[in-house]
C-alpha cells in the first residue's frame, strides 16, 4: 500500500469527528448513558450514548443552556441520569460517609477512655473510711 493512502486513511477518522464546543464536553461528562447508567457520555460506547451525543450537540446549536438541557434529559430519564445528584442529595452523599467515620471515631475514643480508666471506689466504702 502506498504511503499516502496509509496516511490518508489513518487520518480520516480524526476528520470526520466533529468538534465538540466546551458545553457539550461538560454536559456528556455529566450525564449518564441511559442504557446502563455506569459511565458518562464522553466515555460509553453504545448506540443510546451516540444518540444522545448527538441530541446534546443539536439542542446546542439551537441555543439552549446548560440547565435547559439537563432538565431536558431529567424530565426524559429521571434524576438517575445524573452523574453527580443536584443539591441536598449531593450534599448528603458527599458529607454523610465522612460525618459517620467522625462520629464514630469520637464515640470509640471516649468508649476506650472509660476502659482505660481505674476502677474507682464507690461513694459509700469513700465515706466509711473517711469517718474512722
């Protein structure tokens, strides 16, 4: 094969790709492929993630924003399309694990503070022997 088909071939892929604007590449990382909701648009591979590539990209040039999209897709999909929950349930995901492990963390130090601690004599055995 001659070299200039080679490299005319190993090019055309790299031509045929549409370039993607900076909305578009934050939305597909944002949302999810409806068919399996495990990876995000920019990385999944199957026909629903082309499609809505492709959906993304056409509601772009139409001028829509950002939030206009996103409640496009949740209306159509749920909040499971999300990659990240939106407001208190990102809150709550995100804060929760860590606020369990403080907690917990407090909770057995205090618990291993009170082992440790001597046995101290009760009250009344205090006051007999004080008053001898």
């Amino acid at each position: 094969m001659n070299p200039f088909r080679l490299t005319v071939l190993l090019w055309i892929p790299f031509c045929l790709t549409a370039a993607v604007s900076p909305l578009e590449s934050k939305l597909q990382h944002e949302l999810l492929a409806p068919c399996c909701y495990r990876e995000t648009l920019d990385h999944h591979m199957s026909q629903e993630a082309y499609t809505m590539r492709a959906e993304i990209h056409n509601l772009v040039l139409a001028g829509k924003t950002e939030r206009e999209i996103i409640d496009f897709y949740k209306a159509r999909y749920g909040m499971r399309i999300l990659g990240e929950p939106e407001g208190a349930a990102w809150w709550i995901g995100t804060w929760t694990p860590f606020l369990v492990l403080v907690l917990g963390a407090g909770a057995l130090i205090l618990r291993i503070r009170k082992w440790r601690r001597p046995a101290s004599a009760s009250p009344d055995s205090a006051n007999t022997v004080s008053r001898q």
